[in-house]
C-alpha cells in the first residue's frame, strides 16, 4: 500500500519517491536541476513551518513551503 | 628573467565547495574585484606566476547548473564562452561530490578542457567515503585533483596540471554524455538546420541541447538571428509533441551522475553527517528560533557596538590630527575660501569616510563569518516565512537587520541573494529601515515633544510606519520589475565549517578595499557638494545657496507645516542623519545643548512629529546613495531610489501634518 501526497505534508523522517512536480517551467526545471526529478529518494529532515529541508541525492536542500506543496511524493 | 605566457583560468563550481578558499590560496594578496557592467555581481580576479607562467584566475559566481536561470549562471557560462580562459576549473567538494557532478556533467559540454579540483578530502574521509580518483578521472576523462584547500594541500598538483593542460601534455578525453533515443535524434535533426561547430562562440550541440531544455537566453540569440528562424520553427515543434524535454535532460544527466557516482566511489550504507545533528537543533521549531535570535543580537553588536567604538576612536583620532593641521597650517592659509574648502569641505568628507570604514570592516567579517561557517542558510530558512510578511525574499533578513544599524552594511548585505531581481528590491527597500542615526534623532525629538508614554507611543508608530513602507515598496517593486525568474526559495543547507581565519581576513580586505575604492570617491564629492551649497555665496549659512534653497522650497513646507529652517536642516541630513541636529542649532543660532528649549518653542508637537516623519523617510544619506550606487551599479536605479523616497516623504509629511493637525492641536 502507498500513498501519493505533497512534499509539504511529509513527516519528518518520511521517505518516498517523487512521482510528479508540478508548476511553472522554470521552477520544475530548477527543482530537477538539484536532483527533485520524478523517481529521485527523498527524505524529509525536518518540515514544522515555513520552508521544507529535504534529503536528495546525497545533500540537502530547504524548498519554501508552497513549492513543497506541488511536489508529489509517493511513500508507503 | 624569463618571459612569461600569461594564462587565463575560470573557477567554477557549484555554491559552497570552499572554492573562496581555493581561489584565495591560489592568488593570495593579488586579487581584485571587477564588477561586470550593469549587474549586481562582483567576479574576483587574481595572478598567480607559476612555472614561467602568469595565471590569471577568475573566480566565477558559484553556481549549480549553466542554464539562464539566475545571472550568476549567465555570467559563468559567458565567461567561460567570451572570455575563452585557456583552463576551466571546477572545485568540488569532495564529501558531497554527488551533487557537483551535475555541473561537471555541463562543463564537459562547453570546454574540452577541464580540471577537477577534489577540495575536502579530509572531511570525505570523516565521511568514510572513498573516493577513487583514477578511477573519476578515467570516467569523466579529464584530471582530477585531490585537495585540501584550509591546510594548502594539492596547491602545487593543481598549479602543475593547469600547466601541462595548457602545454597539451596531458591527454584529455571528455565524457560525451549521450542522451538516449528520445533526445538524440532530436539533436541530430536540429544540428542539420546549423552546420557549424559553433554558434557565436558556443558549441553547436551544447546550444541545441540547451535549446532544448527551453534555456531563455539561447532562444533569444537564436530568435535574434534570422538564419536561425529554421530552427526555432522546429523547436517549436517539438515543444508541441514533448514538453517535458528539460525534465527528461536532467534526469538523464542524474543518472549519469549516479553511474558515476556508483563506480567510483565506496560510501558507507547510513550517511549521517555531523551537519545533520547540528541541524536538527539548529532548525528545531522551539530551540531554531532562540538560537538565531542569540547569533544575530551577536552579530549585530559586534557591528555596532564595538565597530562604532572603534569608528568612534578613529574619527576621535582624525579630529586630533584635524585639529592640530587647523591650528598649525590652515591659519597660514590666507585665501579663505581654501581654508573653508579644507576645514569645513574636505576633512569632514574624510572624517565621514574615516568614521565608515570600522563599521564597515567588522560587518564584512561578521558577515564572511556567518556564511562561511553554513550558518546563513539556516538563518534564512528558519527567516524566510516572517520575511515573506514584509514581501522580501528570505536571504533578505540579514539585510533588514542591518539596516536597523546602518543602511550601509544593510544593503551590502543583499549580496546573499542569487537573484538580481530580489536583490535590487531588496537593495531599494532598505533605505527605509530607520537606520541608528535616525532613531537617534527620533528619540531626541520625540521625548522634547510628548510625554514618556505618548513618546513611546509615537516612536512605534514611526517604526510601524517604515516597517509598513518597506512591505508596500516591497510589494510595489514585484509587481513593477519584471518578473523573469521564480524567486521561491531554494536552499542548499551546506556542511558546517569552521571558519577559517586567514579566508576571512582575505575576503573581508578585498571587500573593504572595493568599498573605499568604488563607494568612497561619492561620498567625498558630495560632501564637497554640499559644503559648496552652504558656503557660497557669501560664508554664511542663512544666505548661502542652500538657505535660497531651502526658501524656495518652503512653499512645498508649507503644506507640511516645516518653515525653511526645517527643510535646509534636512538638506544637511543628507551628509549623515545625525548632522540634522548639528545643522539645526546652526541654522537656530543656539549651542546644541538648548536646541531642545528652542525648538519647543518653535514647534509644535504635531510639527515635530512631521518632521520626524519626513526626516525617517526621505533621501538616503551620501553614504547609502554611494553604497546603493556601487551594489547596482547603476545609476538609474540609485535616481529612483532618490526620487522614491523624497516623494514618498513629501506625501507621508502633507498626510501626517493635515490628518494630525484633525486631532491634535
């Protein structure tokens, strides 16, 4: 079983799989520059307000918390 | 002596690979800032002779990809385009090597000569991850330099590759990255309309695949060619079928890092870094704001506690010297007007410049401090959503904070933001951040005119007040510049680094010499500007130009209530806002001790209260105009800001004094 909810709404300490980013051209593009790209590990470090650090590809990266919000994770 | 070859060489890489470090280890004392035309970014340069050879080293905007997304990647990649350096180097840091592949992976499309530079193997080591050098080198098919740039290791490794790179003693065999079936043909077919090597200095097929990541700028240059309208026709043709082309370019280009990444490196199962212990303090929801309150009171302190102190004793020390050269040499001068020129024109400007320099000395250290250390990102995380509330971009904090100490190092310390767009505004707003000087003076005035507790009262109506000002101009100048570049915030939460001392202190001379240098020259002339308004034509400051001024303008005061005295004491104010209270006892022939009594007399509370409100709002001080003028380099925007805040005080002054004069009377 698994689910398919926002980065935003990730627990600290949740993994998962990103499946889709939504948003404008540029910001898509950006994310995936930095390894968000559908099918990359993710790992939320710590998520309370305000921006979301989250694990990739071996650094970390705080993304504010309504891009976080468009980026779909699948966990389970 | 031998004739040297002089050599140039970029330094790329991504942000936070300490490739300051490697730059300052490189040149040393030779370096120099050089601020590229019309932008807000400042590219170091610096020699360094090696072998017969004069290497001139470039140290490039860090960047983490060489798409047009910010200016710092445009100006990386024309650099390494236009200003065709004969070596490029990309520092990597070696303990998080994964995630600069990615722009290795770019660089090999855009020079055939490259050099890795493995910085912080120690601290990989820690890691335990072993990295296999040969073995990285082989892969990308280019050298590979271990280093340890804080114990200087690697240095001479480095120097002695760059020069059989040159010398073409070393094979080089770059990694050409294929793109698989859905892209390659694609290329292919593109690269059919072109027939060149290059495109105006870039590699065809680079261009094309950066076309195809939808990059703006290579639209633009091909869209500004007719011969190319072929293929931007095609572009647009495929953009019809598969939109997601970037998405699929990145992801194949981190699979190839990953492949690399596998083959070449042993990584422990669990990777847990220190930083992320740190970390979970750092940024704990109850603990991360206590503690990024504590290094900020800090900070600001050290700035303008001790850097006012010392500013204090140097001024202390320049009157000393003033006073001695009045006494002994100026008396010798028979031309009166020479001797105003100096005793009342050009030692000020240099007491003014003098006075600066400390303050701005200990903000570049605290400033190199915090970010060098990894702090900064934290600070803004944890910032960036109050940030958001005064419509400013969450690097922004550092800058508003300062500017509550002095405008200066406030919009110095813009240079956070990667996005020229968020700096500027954030560079425009910050003027209105009453800055110590004029809540000096505030306070000063306040407490002539009301009671404690209605002084207080008015006291957080003014800093409301400018609070509000700098969320609406914020909010004002999003809306009016050009929205070209998503500005949400995306941070890389770096490893912690103890600061190292001999990077700081290099940093911070530079910086300091760039101020003196850029910012400096301004401030002298305009002081000398406004000694010349007050002194001619007769040497007396009632019937001087600026007292004509200031009666020209007393119409315009009328509507605010302020008669011509107020206004040219203003007008003084823009030497330094705490020269308002010197220009008025001036102006009100009394000693500054009774200017209180007298302007109780003249004023009324609801004048008073005009007054401070135009004096928290109007023109910056000669000093923040030069150092607004030298962080854009730009003077229209320096004019704007001049412009926006004079209108802004003449409509807040007309409001506050006819609403006001409704209630209080």
């Amino acid at each position: 079983m698994y689910n398919i909810i926002p980065l935003a709404l990730m627990k600290p300490g949740q993994e998962g799989v990103i499946v889709h980013v939504e948003g404008g051209f540029g910001v898509v593009r950006r994310l995936a520059e930095l390894g968000l790209v559908p099918g990359a590990r993710v790992r939320v470090e710590s998520s309370y307000w305000g921006p979301v650090v989250v694990w990739v590809s071996g650094f970390r990266i705080a993304i504010g918390r309504g891009l976080a919000r468009k980026v779909w994770v699948k966990v389970g | 002596m031998k004739p040297t070859k002089k050599i140039t060489v970029a330094l790329a890489g991504t942000p936070n690979v300490g490739k300051s470090t490697v730059f300052n280890l490189l040149t040393g004392l030779r370096q120099y800032t050089a601020n590229w035309p019309g932008k807000t970014v400042e590219v170091k340069e610096g020699i360094r002779e090696f072998d017969g050879y004069e290497i001139k080293f470039v140290d490039l905007p860090g960047t983490y990809s060489l798409t047009a997304y910010s200016y710092d990647e445009v100006i990386a990649r024309r650099f390494i385009v236009d200003g065709k350096p004969d070596v490029v180097v990309q520092v990597i840091d070696a303990s998080t090597l994964k995630k600069d592949l990615y722009l290795t992976l770019q660089l090999l499309e855009l020079t055939d000569k490259l050099i890795l530079v493995l910085n912080m193997m120690d601290i990989a080591k820690m890691k335990g991850l072993e990295i296999n050098v040969n073995k990285l080198s082989a892969l990308l098919g280019v050298p590979v330099v271990p280093m340890i740039a804080v114990k200087g290791i690697g240095v001479d490794n480095l120097l002695k590759k760059i020069i059989e790179v040159v010398e073409g003693r070393v094979q080089l065999r770059p990694l050409r990255i294929s793109y698989g079936e859905k892209i390659e043909p694609l290329i292919v077919k593109l690269k059919g309309l072109i027939r060149r090597e290059k495109v105006q200095g870039y590699p065809t097929r680079w261009l094309l695949i950066k076309l195809l990541e939808g990059d703006k700028e290579v639209i633009d240059t091909l869209k500004s060619s007719p011969e190319y309208k072929d293929i931007i026709l095609s572009y647009n043709e495929i953009l019809k079928t598969s939109p997601n082309l970037s998405i699929i370019i990145a992801s194949l280009r981190h699979k190839m890092v990953d492949t690399i990444y596998k083959l070449s490196v042993r990584q422990p199962k669990e990777l847990r870094t220190l930083s992320e212990k740190i970390d979970r303090i750092v940024l704990h929801k109850v603990l991360g704001p206590p503690i990024l309150v504590g290094v900020l009171t800090v900070a600001f302190l050290a700035v303008f506690t001790l850097g006012e102190a010392l500013s204090d004793l140097a001024s202390y020390a320049f009157s000393m010297i003033t006073e001695y050269l009045i006494n002994n040499y100026l008396t010798t001068i028979i031309n009166p007007l020479i001797r105003s020129l100096i005793a009342d024109g050009v030692l000020p400007a240099f007491d003014v410049i003098i006075s600066f320099i400390p303050m701005i000395t200990m903000f570049l250290i605290v400033y190199a401090v915090i970010e060098d250390s990894g702090y900064m990102a934290r600070a803004t995380v944890i910032m960036d959503r109050y940030m958001h509330i005064l419509g400013l971009h969450g690097k922004a904090f550092l800058s508003v904070l300062m500017g509550f100490g002095c405008n200066v190092p406030g919009i110095m310390a813009t240079r956070g933001l990667e996005h020229h767009r968020d700096r500027l505004i954030a560079i425009l707003v910050n003027p209105l951040v009453p800055c110590a000087a004029r809540l000096g003076v505030m306070v000063f005035i306040v407490n002539l005119f009301f009671e404690p507790f209605r002084a207080t009262l008015v006291m957080v109506w003014l800093v409301t007040l400018s609070l509000l000002l700098v969320a609406l101009t914020g909010a004002l100048l999003d809306k009016v510049i050009v929205k070209r570049e998503f500005t949400e915030l995306i941070i890389e939460l770096p490893e912690y680094h103890i600061p190292s001392i001999k990077n700081i202190a290099l940093l911070t001379w530079v910086r300091v010499k760039a101020f003196i240098k850029r910012a400096c020259t301004l401030i002298f002339v305009s002081v000398i500007l406004i000694w010349f308004l007050y002194t001619f034509p007769t040497y007396e400051v009632e019937t001087s130009f600026g007292a004509q001024l200031g009666k020209l303008l007393e119409p315009l005061g009328k509507f605010m209530g302020l008669d011509w005295k107020a206004i040219v004491s203003l007008i003084f104010g823009l030497l330094a806002k705490e020269q308002v209270l010197a220009a008025m006892s001036v102006i009100y022939r009394v000693e500054e001790e009774s200017l209180g009594e007298v302007l109780k007399n003249v004023w009324t509370p609801l004048q008073a209260l005009t007054f401070l409100t135009v004096l928290m709002v109007y023109q910056p001080c000669v000093a923040t105009i030069a150092v607004i003028r030298k962080e854009t380099n730009s003077w229209k925007w320096t004019l704007l800001s001049i412009v926006y805040t004079l209108s802004l005080a003449l409509i807040l002054g007309v409001l506050t004094y006819n609403i006001g004069s409704l209630f209080l009377r």
